[in-house]
C-alpha cells in the first residue's frame, strides 16, 4: 500500500498566514476551522475554552450539542436569578462569557507555542479587521437548547424515559425551569441590526423567557 502524507492544521495555517493577502470573511473562517482541528489533535479544548468556543460557533448555525452549553446557559439563569434587578454584575457575565480579550489572549498563547506567526492576531490593526469579520461569521447564530428539549424535561419530570439524545439537556433544562419557576435562559445570540447602533458595534441579546429579553453592547475589552 502506498504512504499518504498525513492531514497537519498546523501546517495549513502556517500556509495561510505567509500566503494570503488579508484575512477576508473565508480566510478567517478556514483560519478557526484549522484552529479547532488543531486543538482536537493536540487535546487542548480545555486549556484553551473561550477559543474552542468560538471555533465551534464559527462552524454551525447554532451551538446546540454540548453539555458545556447547557452548563453556560444555566449558568446565565443563576446569575440573572441573584440580581433583584438586572445589572452590572449580569451585563459583566455576559461580556466576559463572550470576551474577546481573552479570546485573543487564548489565540496568541497557542500561536506561540506552537510556533506559528501570530501578526494576524497581535498586532491591533490587523486584530480589529479579524475581530469584525469573525463576529460577522457568529452573527445571530443562537446558542441555545435543541428543539425538543422543553417536551423531553416535561417527560423527565413526570417520571417518564426521555431520549438518550437529549437526556443531559433535558436535565439541566428542568433544573432551569424548577430554580427559575419557569424562566431560564434559553437562548444567547449576537445582533448587529440594533437602531441607534455606533459603526462597528455588536450587541448581545439574552432570551430568559418569551417576555422577557436583555440586550447589551458587546465589549471588545473586559469589564473592570
């Protein structure tokens, strides 16, 4: 049988950063793709969580599938249910589950240690062009549970077999429902079609119930 040269993101992105004349909207998704693969290889989704997480956002239509998001999701719940009325510690949060400081911070970190040229990243003219088309890539694709979720939680409280396939979110959506007596942070999405908005800027928006929204500016630096 003949040898075949083995699949290496490192590489790739290597190649990328020498040969591409700017890091348009493909670029920057290839970019989180070759990224994530190279997390995966060398296991370290969580030494490096908020990178992984944009990865993984960058390449669905919603991040629907993962225990993580189901813990970050209530998560927001708890803290929303400690504030008598919504404020700064719940906006904080929020920003700082959504960082993008610590999201370059966790790109340069692995850049280095990889070895891999990071100018994309490092220096800042070249950051706020990659940080304005990745958002773009992430817009109004929801963080959420699955559809189907509400229905099996019912199932689980009843006593009833739920689906293997929705049993963790089932869990953590009851828990949601019964600490929150019927509200919970069920959705988590970016918005750029905010009237009055400054050039450049991205909003979030939390959905803790049908009624009831908060929405904030995205801070491209962490709260003091």
């Amino acid at each position: 049988m003949g040898s075949f040269e083995k699949y290496d993101p490192k590489e790739k992105l290597v190649q990328r950063i020498d040969t591409s004349d700017g890091f348009d909207g493909d670029n920057v998704l290839a970019f989180m793709k070759e990224l994530r693969e190279l997390l995966e290889l060398k296991k370290l989704q969580s030494k490096y969580p908020i990178l992984n997480f944009y990865c993984n956002w960058c390449l669905h239509p919603e991040l629907s599938g993962s225990n993580t998001i189901y813990r970050t999701l209530e998560e927001i719940t708890d803290i929303f249910l400690s504030e008598n009325d919504i404020g700064s510690e719940f906006i904080d949060h929020v920003n700082r589950l959504l960082s993008m400081e610590n999201l370059r911070k966790q790109m340069l970190e692995l850049l280095a240690l990889e070895n891999i040229p990071d100018y994309w990243i490092s220096m800042k003219e070249n950051w706020h062009g990659f940080r304005q088309r990745l958002l773009s890539n992430v817009m109004r694709k929801p963080i959420q549970f699955p559809p189907g979720t509400d229905a099996e939680a019912d199932k689980l409280d009843r006593g009833e077999a739920v689906s293997d396939r929705l049993k963790k979110a089932a869990e953590i959506y009851l828990r949601i429902k019964k600490k929150s007596r019927g509200l919970g942070a069920v959705k988590l999405y970016l918005d750029d079609r905010v009237a009055g908005k400054k050039h450049g800027d991205v909003y979030w928006e939390v959905e803790i119930s049908k009624q009831r929204r908060i929405r904030s500016r995205l801070l491209y630096f962490n709260p003091k």
